[in-house]
C-alpha cells in the first residue's frame, strides 16, 4: 500500500533469486521509475540507493568508527557526525565491517533534482548536492524582489518556510525585514508590528490558496492597510507523483485560474510569483526537475 512495501516486496522476491542483497538490490532498481532515496539494512550490510535521475537527495557521513546514510545533511549534524560526501544518482553504496564500495551501474548523464527540495522540502540547514537550502532560499526571495517590487514598508514571511525568502525579498528591496506572525499551537498577527502598515508577505507556493487567504484576513484584521503576496515559486499547476501530496490538479488552485483571479480570491492587494526562468539563479548549474510548474 506504500512505495517502501512495494520495494521492500520486489527486493524480497529477488533475493531468492540472487546471490547477495546488493544483486537483488540492483536488479529492484533496475525495475522501479520514480524519485527516491533509500537506506536498507541486512543483518551485516547497510545500504542506501539514490535513484538515477538524484530527484531525491542522499549522503553519507561517518562518526567515529561508523558510517551513516541519511536524506539530508542536517541528520548528520544533529547526531555529531561528519559530512562525507553526497551519493550520486544512480549510486549504490554498500557498508560492511570491510569498508565502503560504491556501485555507479545506474549513474548515467541525465539528471533532474526536485526544486521543491530547495523551496520547501529540505530542512534549512541542509545542503543539497553541494547547495546550501539557506542560501538558495535567500536568492529566490532577491529574484522575486527584482522582478515584483513593490511599495511597501515592512516584509514578512509565512511561518516557517516563507521566512527566509522574505528575507532575501528585504535585503534586495531595502525595505526592513520583520515578523508579523507568533506561531505556537496557533498563529496569531502580531498587531503592533503590522498595524497601519503596508505589508509585503512572502509564501514558498500558494496550492489551494486557503492557508495564505486566512494569513491575508488575519494581517488586515489586525490593522495591515494592504498586503501584497509574492511567491517564491511560480505557480502550481501539475501533481507531482514523486514527492508532492496533490493527487490532481482540480485541487491546485492555479490550474483552472489566472494570477488576478488568485488575487481576488485569496483578497491580496497585489500577487506576484517567481519566474520560472529566475528558478535556476537558486541552485546555480544544478540540472533542476520543475515539472509542477512546466510539465516539462
């Protein structure tokens, strides 16, 4: 019923036909399309699998004497290890009391890394075959700056995720950065931060719009004069299947209407969203996948 049991069931039934793990491994991935990062354990081996296109990110640590396998960078620090190095895509890395060895037999030129783990998956302390999360997420807010200004006197960031291109949006604008939202069991406005203010508020994407509409109400409840949405990502307009929890685009708001048509909706003063060509300035030459956004 999940994608871990159907791999874990093909891995199973290709074990009894094979030699080693790492052979029932191969001919598994061999089989399954799709994004994924994964980290297997036998009773003498730990093994971890990057799909081929590296969709999903995957490193390898080491803390003392033992080696580690994770999805992001930011698990190695918070146990005390040291960052070795990324896993390719395609790779398969087997650890056993002997040592490391890498297998690249799935490695091949073509890759395609999620954006959406820059703009919002991945932990901010993270990075991402060689690319800070923080940092991207600065230049995303410095881009949509450029290309959506907007005559306003403070930003602020959709807790927790929209935080830091708000950040990036402030320091390009020149136009002071701040916090308008206490985010506990609830989110409250703080109105003393707000109150008579025009007020730039930047989010990480808009889906069904519902969440920023209420973010809008709550700014202008509290005394926001107007509020001027940016989106560091362009707009969502296909499911993603190999990461992102839309199973249709009948529920991604902006696939049946226009950026004005939002804005009227979600009641902003003004919208405006990442340029999908502006994407890359976040990763720098990283080959990207950004087909929620083009399809493509």
């Amino acid at each position: 019923t999940t994608d871990s049991e159907v791999i874990a069931y093909y891995i199973a039934r290709e074990r009894v036909r094979t030699k080693s793990v790492e052979e029932a491994i191969m001919k598994t991935a061999e089989k399954i399309k799709g994004a994924y990062g994964l980290v297997i354990a036998s009773p003498r081996k730990l093994i971890g699998v990057r799909d081929p296109l590296g969709l999903k990110p995957l490193c390898l640590g080491k803390r003392d004497d033992s080696y580690i396998i994770a999805s992001e960078s930011c698990a190695l620090t918070a146990i005390g290890a040291q960052f070795l190095r990324d896993i390719q895509p395609g790779e398969i890395v087997t650890i056993t009391r002997e040592g490391i060895t890498s297998n690249l037999t799935l490695c091949q030129s073509r890759q395609a890394h999620c954006i959406f783990e820059y703009i919002y998956f991945a932990r901010l302390d993270s990075k991402l075959d060689g690319i800070s999360v923080y940092e991207s997420r600065l230049r995303a807010g410095a881009a949509l700056a450029k290309a959506y200004p907007a005559d306003a006197d403070l930003v602020v960031g959709v807790p927790d995720s929209g935080i830091t291109a708000a950040q990036g949006f402030a320091a390009e604008s020149g136009i002071p950065f701040g916090l308008a939202f206490y985010k506990n069991s609830y989110v409250s406005v703080l109105e003393s931060a707000v109150k008579g203010k025009n007020i730039v508020l930047v989010d990480d994407s808009i889906v069904r719009g519902t969440t920023i509409a209420n973010l809008i109400h709550l700014l202008k409840h509290a005394g926001a004069k107007e509020v001027h949405v940016r989106v560091s990502s362009p707009p969502f307009l296909y499911p993603c299947y190999f990461g992102t929890d839309v199973p249709s685009n009948q529920l991604l708001i902006a696939s049946s209407h226009s950026t004005e048509e939002i804005r009227q909706l979600i009641g902003a003063d003004s919208l405006g969203y990442m340029k999908i060509e502006d994407l890359q300035s976040m990763v720098g030459d990283l080959p990207l996948c950004r087909a929620c956004f083009d399809n493509h």
